[in-house]
C-alpha cells in the first residue's frame, strides 16, 4: 500500500446543535437592556440575571392588546388603505380601487 493514496481520518466531535442564537437589535434597545441588567445584578449574593431571562420574563407579559397594538405600528399608510378597501368590497360589493378613492375623497 501506498501511504500516500492513504486517508488520515481523524476523530470527528459529534456535532451539537447551539443553543443560542443572534437577534439583530437596535443600540439604543440594547443600552437599555443592558443598563437595567446591570441594576438587578447590584447585589451581593445569588446568581446573575442573564439577557435571556430578562427578555423571557419581558415576552411573557405581553397581553393580546399589546400584540395588536404591534401589528398596527408595522402597518404603512398603503397597508391601511389596502384594509378598508378590502373591507368595503367585502360589506358593500367589488368596487375598483379608483372608486374607492373617490368615496373617500368625497
């Protein structure tokens, strides 16, 4: 045998999923994330408050108001106006988005 034609194998670590993941966030919010992190972890015993536990708790408080009232913030003014066309051809019959203009503008 020829060594050089030979593979070398050589012992593979079983590969384990990551447990964390990156989230793009603006500065500001993680300054602010980070200053409040930094008040709850001044204190003299016990364990410290990681980002994760902080934002879990955060998330676990959020109501369905406050989640609706998120989903109207991401609306542009076009999405809006979209939502009452699409409302009004569904309660007073199909009109063309020209028409709908004009009920509007009237």
């Amino acid at each position: 045998m020829n060594p050089e034609n030979e593979k070398v194998s050589s012992p593979s670590k079983p590969k384990t999923k990551a447990k964390t993941d990156y989230l793009r966030i603006q500065k500001e919010t993680k300054r602010k994330i980070l200053s409040e992190l930094a008040n709850l972890n001044r204190k003299d015993t016990g364990r410290e408050v990681t980002p994760d536990q902080y934002i879990s708790l955060a998330i676990s408080l959020l109501t369905a108001d406050h989640l609706e009232q998120l989903k109207k913030q991401s609306l542009s003014n076009k999405d809006r106006l979209e939502q009452r066309y699409r409302e009004h051809c569904s309660t007073h019959g199909k009109i063309s988005m020209d028409e709908f203009l004009g009920l509007l503008l009237k």
